[in-house]
C-alpha cells in the first residue's frame, strides 16, 4: 500500500529529527515531532494496516466530568474506577466485546502501552459481553489533570481514536482547555460526539443552546450532543438506563454497521492524514531554522577569525613588530646608525661585518631570533584572543549561541595550549626562512664560503625585512622604519642576492608565515565549528521531512 508506504517512511523521519539548538520555537517543534510520530505509530500506520478493525472511541474530558461513571453505566458493571476522589482514572481502561479482545490485547493500536487485565499499570483490557462487537469504549485519564503524565497520556489516547465521545458538564462546558484539544481535533478531521453531563433541569434552557451555539461557532455543528441529566446512582454507583439510553442506542447502532463505522474511520484517517501535511511543513521550517542558526554562528565565527587574520597581516606589513625589544636587538647586532653613513658606499663591507659579527658573537643574534619569536607569538595570541572574544560576543547575542555558550565557556578564549603552538609555529617558520636563504645562496660560491652562521644571519635581515613591506615599494622615496633598520636589511640582501632575489625571498617569507598563521587561526575558529557538529544538527532533515510529506501527498 503505497500510503502506508509514505507514512512509515514520514514516520522514521520524524523520530529521527532533532532541534538541538536552543532556538525559541525548538521545544515545541521537538514536543510536536514527537506527538506526530506517536499519532502515526499508534493510530494510522496500525488502522491502515486494517481498516474494518472495531472502532475505538475514546471517552475524554474534564476531571470529575463523570468519564468512567458513564462508561460503566454503558457497560452495567464497573469496570473503571469512579468516585470522588481526583484524579479518578489514572491508568486508561478499555472495554470491548471478548470477540474483539484480540485486536486491542495483541497492541495494534496504542503499540507502545502496555497491556494488562489487573490494573497494574499499562492499558487495562476488560472484555464485556454488555458491549457491542465492533465497537471499544477507551475511558482516558483527565485533560486537565494536575498530573502532567496524566495530561500526556489522555492527549496521546485521544490521537489515537477513531472516535472522540467528549464528557463535559453544565459547569465545565465553557472551560478553554477543553476547547484547545477539540479544535485541535477539528484540525485533525477526528470524528467527535459530546455529552454534556449531570445537567440539572433549570438549566437545560440555557446551558443546552448555548454549546449548541459554541458547537457551531466551532466547526462542529455536525457533532452528536448528547444529555444526561443529573440524577442518582445506584449501589454500584451506575447511572439508571433510562438517562443513558439515547447514547447507548447510538453506539450500539454504529456498532452493528460496518458502513457506519467505516465513515467514522474514513473520517478520521482522511482528516490526519491531511493534517500532516502543514504539521511537517512546520517541522521542516524549524529543521531549517536549525541549520540557517548553526551557519550563522559559524559564520560569525569564521569572521572573526578572517579579521584576526587580517590584523595579523597589517601588522606584519606595516613594522608594528619593528619596535622595542626587537629594534634593539637588531641595531645591537649590526650598529644600525654607524651603517646608515655611507651606506651606499659600504654595502660590501657592512656585508662582511655582519657575516663576521654574526659568527664571531652568536649572542646577539640569538637575542633578535628570540626577541622576533615572542613578539611575533605575543601579536598572534592577542589577535586570536580578540577573535575568541568577538566570535563569543556574536554568539552571545543569538539565543542558540547564547545557550551553546552556558555549556562551552572555554570558546570566549584562546585554547589552553595556543602558545606552545605559536611557539612551535614560529620556530618552524623561521628555519624556513634559513632554507629559503640557503637554496638561494647555494650557486654564489663566495657567499657558500661565509658558512653557517652567514646563512643565519642573512636569514634574521629577510625576516626583519618581512615585517616592514614599505620598505620594499619602488616609490623612490626610501621609507624607513625604527631608524633605518629596513633600509639597511633591503640593501645587505641586494648587495648578496639582488634586488629581484631580494624581492622574492621576503614574499615568500612572508607568505609562509602568513599561511603559518591563517591555519593556525582556522584551527581556533575550529573549536566554534566542532560545537555545532557536536550539538547535532541533521543538515538534511528539512529536505528529508518535506519529501516525506510529498509522497504522503502523492499516495493518498
């Protein structure tokens, strides 16, 4: 059957959806999933397997609308607990004919309650031969009881009914709640009669028209309504036969017709089917919103980090490392201002100084290597921890980053180990750089007999020299930055390498570690992206929900 089909797979699809972002509509989307679901496993996939099966009516309404009295004056026994005492009914009792015992006993519809016949929890089978084969009478828990497992289980047992029989009383008639549910079962298309219960005779002028009226105004002007006036009970605290003799005749009547009983049930399967349609159209928005959410919060988080990147890059380009402790290890190296005069004239010998500096006096160098390695871990760390700060700040002001955020604090800061990384990142780059100098010295036999520590050396002015781009423009206007101190790099690699050489190495180096630092970056925004992989969020249960629906549409 293609319709049963269609549902079963609608079916698996809504027990698998989840709303695990604390969206404001993510509750009530994850309660209506699961109503859905349950509708479908204990009412339509079970009644469609077999349509001609005997008809449930449920017997719902208000606590002490008189629910089980009536069912067991229907039954003259009683078989469901009735009294006083609030809330009576607290687990459902169903009765039905032995000949239909079966059906119900075997769990078709209502498979997940379980089934007994002491009363000891579950749904409670009680057959009786005071009630017509073809027809059950299920007398469900209050609406409004003030036990909410109560409430859920009498809203889960009307779902499943191919037919309500709504109890209500001249003092409880008006009441929302009970209204709530009948348009929700109007919405349903579930067949519903009602009996207005306990009606004292002076009020039969006023109360009667008046839900009469409500009935209309409605939707259900076609429901049976149904009068039991108020009366006495006898020893077993069952109604006299008279006052429920309308309403009897009209079961057994519906009872004993197959035809009747397959409109009841046409009815109601045609209206919840059709009802699915919108119900999962809703579901799949709110899946939809779910994903919309988790890209925009890693959007914002990806953002922040792109910016970090940025800043990182400016600071690189314009000398912003260039200072302090940096600058002094540079010019203690090499005598920055001594080599300003006459630069031009002494290019090759300064080159010779700093080869012979650097190897006589390994020190100092190690100085400017250490001194270039914290500034550059310390400017990344700051612009990972501003990006950490702003990526949380953007998740903050959206309720489903805000509630990811209650269980994820650490996200607001920089991961725990983020300098020893930067530490390690640095380093490797800057024996990088000394590969780069060395391949591009390899072919210059009288730079080769330098050794070493030339190789080093040369290797600390290309990454002074990655640190201050203006140097490198071909404005013919000599920019210097911390005294001269990118001038003097630029002309000691022009003076080994060339200019175009010179050129190369510091782009390459800078890309390097600009690349370095952009990884690096990715893997901190990483953090924001494995919560929301974590959180669950299905990407296809949106599409998945409405194809459901469409061939629940294509088949009925």
């Amino acid at each position: 059957m293609r319709l049963a089909e269609a549902l079963g797979a609608l079916r698996d699809a809504l027990a698998a959806v989840r709303y695990p972002l604390g969206l404001p509509d993510a509750a009530d989307s994850a309660r209506l999933a699961d109503t859905t679901r349950a509708q479908l496993d204990d009412y339509l996939l079970p009644r469609l397997a077999r349509l001609d099966a005997p008809l449930l009516v449920v017997v719902g309404g208000s606590t002490g609308a008189g629910k089980s009295t009536l069912v067991n004056s229907i039954v003259r026994e009683p078989v469901s607990a009735a009294g006083a005492r609030r809330p009576t009914t607290r687990d459902p009792v169903l009765v039905c004919h032995p000949d239909d015992a079966a059906w119900f006993t075997e769990a078709h519809l209502l498979p997940g309650l379980g089934r007994t016949t002491s009363g000891d929890g579950g749904l409670r089978i009680v057959p009786s031969e005071r009630l017509t084969a073809g027809l059950a009478l299920l007398d469900a828990p209050d609406i409004d009881s003030v036990v909410e497992s109560n409430r859920a289980l009498a809203e889960r047992l009307l779902a499943a009914a191919d037919l309500w029989l709504f109890v209500t009383t001249a003092t409880r008639y008006a009441d929302a709640v009970p209204w709530e549910l009948l348009r929700a079962a109007r919405a349903r298309g579930t067949a519903i009669a009602m009996v207005l219960d306990r009606l004292p005779a002076d009020a039969d002028t006023e109360v009667t028209p008046h839900l009469t009226e409500m009935l209309g105004e409605n939707g259900f002007g076609d429901a049976r309504l149904f009068v039991v006036p108020e009366t006495t009970v006898d020893e077993r605290r069952l109604l006299p036969e008279p006052v429920i003799a309308e309403l009897r005749g009209w079961l057994d009547s519906l009872a004993q017709s197959a035809a009747g009983r397959a409109a009841v049930v046409r009815q109601t399967v045609d209206g919840a089917v059709a009802a699915l349609d919108p119900t999962v159209g809703t579901l799949a928005t709110a899946a939809e919103a779910q994903v919309e959410a988790a890209e925009t919060l890693e959007t914002a988080a990806r953002s922040a980090y792109e910016e970090a990147g940025k800043a990182v890059e400016r600071g690189i380009r314009d000398g912003a490392l260039l200072r302090g402790e940096v600058l002094a290890r540079w010019q203690e190296l090499v005598g920055a201002g001594e080599f300003m005069r006459g630069l031009q004239a002494r290019v090759a010998r300064w080159r010779d100084r700093l080869v012979d500096t650097v190897t006589g006096r390994p020190r100092p160098a190690d100085q400017l290597q250490s001194a270039l390695e914290s500034g550059v871990v310390t400017f990344v760390r700051g612009a990972a921890a501003d990006a950490a700060e702003q990526a949380a700040a953007a998740w903050r002001a959206h309720p489903a980053g805000s509630a990811l955020l209650k269980s994820h604090a650490e996200l607001a800061a920089p991961s725990a180990d983020l300098s020893l990384r930067l530490d390690r990142l640095v380093r490797d780059w800057q024996r990088s750089v000394l590969e780069l100098v060395r391949a591009e010295s390899g072919n210059r036999i009288a730079f080769a007999r330098a050794g070493a520590y030339a190789v080093n050396g040369l290797g600390l002015v290309v990454m002074i020299s990655v640190f201050a781009a203006t140097a490198f423009i071909p404005t013919g206007a000599e920019i210097a930055v911390g005294a001269g101190t990118t001038i003097a790099a630029q002309k000691v690699l022009e003076a080994i390498f060339g200019d175009q050489a010179v050129r190369q190495l510091a782009a390459k180096a800078r890309k390097d570690l600009l690349d370095r630092v952009d990884a690096l970056l990715d893997e901190e925004a990483g953090r924001f992206r494995a919560v929301l992989d974590d959180s669950g969020i299905d990407r296809t249960a949106g599409p998945t929900l409405r194809a459901c629906a469409a061939a629940v549409r294509e088949a009925r």
